[in-house]
C-alpha cells in the first residue's frame, strides 16, 4: 500500500502541490482565527475539530513535499 501512495505522490506535479499547501495553509489560519472569536461552545468544539482536520492535511501535504525531496516548493512561499 505505501508503494501505491508513493506512485500518486509521484503523479503532483508542482503547481498542484503548491496549491494544496497554500489551501491547507489558509485552512488553517482561518479556523485558528475563527477559534479565537468563538463565543459558544459548540463553535468552540467545531473550530477546534476545524483545527485538529487542517493540521492533519497541512501536515500531510508536508510530509508528502519533504518524500518527493520539493522542500524548495514550501521556502517559495
């Protein structure tokens, strides 16, 4: 299974991989900044599941730039 994830990392070419870490980027921002003006707990709880998902896919995206070896493509932005 790791070999056929390899494969499609192999298939993101560098545009598509920049725009996926800048999204997974601003995903996260936004919901740290919504957080911080929650003011019910149940926005509390969402933002903070909010937060919990976009680190995953930023740090997935990440992950995935630093085994192709495009450290390059993150330093750009």
């Amino acid at each position: 299974m790791k070999e056929n994830n390899n494969e499609n990392f192999n298939n993101i070419d560098n545009n598509e991989l920049i725009k996926n870490f800048n999204q997974a980027k601003k995903d996260l921002k936004w919901a740290e900044n919504n957080y911080q003006f929650a003011q019910s707990v149940e926005a509390i709880d969402y933002y903070i599941y909010q937060i919990k998902a976009s680190q995953a896919k930023f740090d997935n995206i990440l992950k995935q730039i630093k085994q192709l070896g495009k450290v390059d493509v993150v330093q750009e932005n």
